[in-house]
C-alpha cells in the first residue's frame, strides 16, 4: 500500500521528487534500483498526475509495449513498480520553498512539512494545470458537487442527467463515454463547428441524429441549486436545462508555474532548462525531466521523460552515495536488483 503521510512533519531523505505523475513514478523505481530512497510531493490530492486527474479513462497509444492503456492504468503499473522502493507521498500540498546547502537541500511545503535530503527532482509537468472554468459568478459554490472536471469511475453517474460542455477532444469522449451509463445527456457547444477529431464529431452527431444525445448551441449564463441536489442551467439564449446531477465543462486547460518560478533556476518559455548528460539544473544537485524541463530536441512524450529519469538517477547517485562507486546493472542479471524487486 502506498505510503501517504499527514502534513506538518519533519523527515529526511536521499531525494526528493516534485510531482507524482509518471515520470515522477518512475523516478521512484530507478532511484530505488541504485539504493536511493525517494519522498513525492503533488498539490494533487491523488497519485498520478495529469494520467489520472485529466484522463483517468482516456487511452494513451505511445507507451512502448502497450498498444493502449488508460491513463489510470498506466498510473496503477507505475505505482506497483515503484513500491518495492518504499516511496512515501505528501498529496496536497505545494513545494513552498527550496533551501540549497552545499551538502543538502531542505524542502519546505505550504503545510509546512520540511523534508531534508541530498537532491531533488523537479517532474511537475508543465507546472500546475487549472481547468478553465464556466464563465458564471457562483461556479465555486457547485464544484465537485455538481461541477465537474474529470472523473475516476463514470459508473458512479450510471443513471444521471448530465451536461457536458465543450467542443474539443475531451468533451466528444465524454459523450460517448457516457451515453450508455447517463440517463440523459445534453452537450453544449457555442457553435455547430467542433475542434475535436471528425471521428468523434461524427459519431458524436450520429448520436445526436438518433435521439440518444441533445445538443444545444450555446453557452452557460445562469447555475441555480434546486434543492434536490441538482442544478437548474439557463444558457445564453434563455434556454432551461433543469433537473442536472452533472456539469463537465471542457474548455482546456491553463498552466500556472506557481513557485516554481521563485527558485532561482534558468527558465525558458516557463520551463527548466537542463543539460541532456543527466538532466541537472543550473543549481547543483536540482535535476528536472518529464515536460517541465526543456533542452535541444526535447519531445514532450512519456517515454522522454522515463529515459531522462533513468540518466537523472545516474548523477544523483554520486550526490547520495559519494563513498560508492556506480555500477551499471542489468535488471534481467542483477541478483541483488531482482531481489529488491521481490523476483524469486
């Protein structure tokens, strides 16, 4: 079971990893096969980063050996593989500031929990990714009650009336998601174009066509609680959906750096630069991969991020156990690896 701590505590550590999404998963497992132990911080209050707040349901194609994979699968095997390493979590909470000693770093997050330990990992994806909300006064008042922007298990809205609102990729997989398990589903769009793929759209309009999803042109101007537990929605043109258990409003995402900024590191269009040897910053002993560190040729894929994990660990290494030597290992002939990772 995966270790998740309170907030407000002291703790020591080798490394510390900011951000628990796949490449700070996967950083878990290749520290933990050079003896290093980890500690994560997320402002999410759940392991797996964007994978399982924002496509949780949604399949990712480009992950080697997997020809599809949901975003919460892909979560579920990253975290299996690095628990044999032990790593322990620190969930909502944000990384507040960074003090660099010659020998350490002490991390102090906004719950004031204070982690001391020999380098850290920045692996927070672009920074923070906020949703774009309804553009109505009172939205605050019904989010995560009847306000939603992505969702674990669509089983748990089996039999309720939902609208989705939006015109891109992620409102049309709703929609189809959901029309099998909603009792009722209304998609709304400002205009009859859409920017997702003409795949979805036609079948998303097939549905439309056969009565099995109501579309409206328009937008949100008015969300009033019924007192049944749902919302009452007028759009723009004075139409009234009432009677919603469910809004999912689909309008992209926004990027906030948030302290990150404040660190003193060398940034570039808002992200990390690095150097491609080990993925070390401009401060020593601060390592950055996955889509928030930035260097010539950078793609921003999953695996990227696994290869530049895989490097970071190497140099921090040297950080942690400057009394050894590396030794670079296979996994399929290391006796003493396959027994770290419970091989019999």
């Amino acid at each position: 079971m995966s270790n998740i701590v309170e907030p407000g505590n002291r703790h020591e550590t080798d490394v510390v990893i900011i951000g628990a999404g796949p490449c700070g998963l996967f950083q878990v497992f290749e520290l933990g096969l050079l003896d290093m132990k980890a500690h994560l911080i997320d402002n999410l209050d759940k392991i797996g980063g964007q994978c399982a707040e924002l496509y949780p349901d949604k399949n990712l194609y480009d992950i080697p050996s997997r020809p599809a994979i949901t975003g919460q699968e892909l979560t579920d095997d990253l975290i299996t593989q690095a628990e044999p390493f032990g790593p322990t979590y620190h969930l909502n909470q944000l990384t507040a500031k960074i003090d660099v000693q010659d020998d350490h770093i002490e991390v102090t997050t906004n719950l004031n929990t204070v982690i001391k330990c020999k380098s850290l990992v920045i692996a927070a994806g672009s920074g923070s990714f906020v949703p774009r909300k309804l553009p109505v006064s009172n939205v605050e008042e019904f989010e995560n009650k009847n306000i939603f922007y992505s969702v674990k298990k669509r089983k748990d809205f089996e039999g309720k009336k939902i609208l989705i609102a939006g015109g891109g990729d992620s409102a049309l997989d709703y929609v189809m998601g959901f029309h099998q398990i909603a009792s009722d589903i209304t998609l709304i769009h400002r205009r009859k174009e859409f920017k997702g793929v003409q795949d979805s759209v036609n079948k998303v309009m097939s549905l439309v066509d056969q009565g099995k999803v109501k579309f409206n042109m328009g937008t949100v101007k008015q969300i009033v609680d019924n007192g049944k537990g749902q919302v009452d929605i007028t759009l723009d043109d004075d139409t009234v959906i009432d009677g919603v258990d469910a809004i999912f409003p689909f309008f992209g995402l926004k990027i906030e750096l948030g302290p990150i900024a404040d660190w003193g590191l060398n940034l570039e269009n808002n992200l990390i630069s690095v150097n491609t040897e080990n993925f070390e910053t401009s401060t020593p002993r601060i390592f950055a991969v996955g889509d928030i560190c930035t260097y010539p040729g950078k793609l921003k894929l999953i695996l990227s991020g696994f290869h530049e994990a895989a490097l970071a660990a190497k140099k921090m290494f040297h950080y942690c156990h400057n009394d050894k030597k590396y030794v670079f290992r296979y996994t399929t002939s290391s006796k003493d690896i396959q027994e770290k990772l419970g091989v019999k």
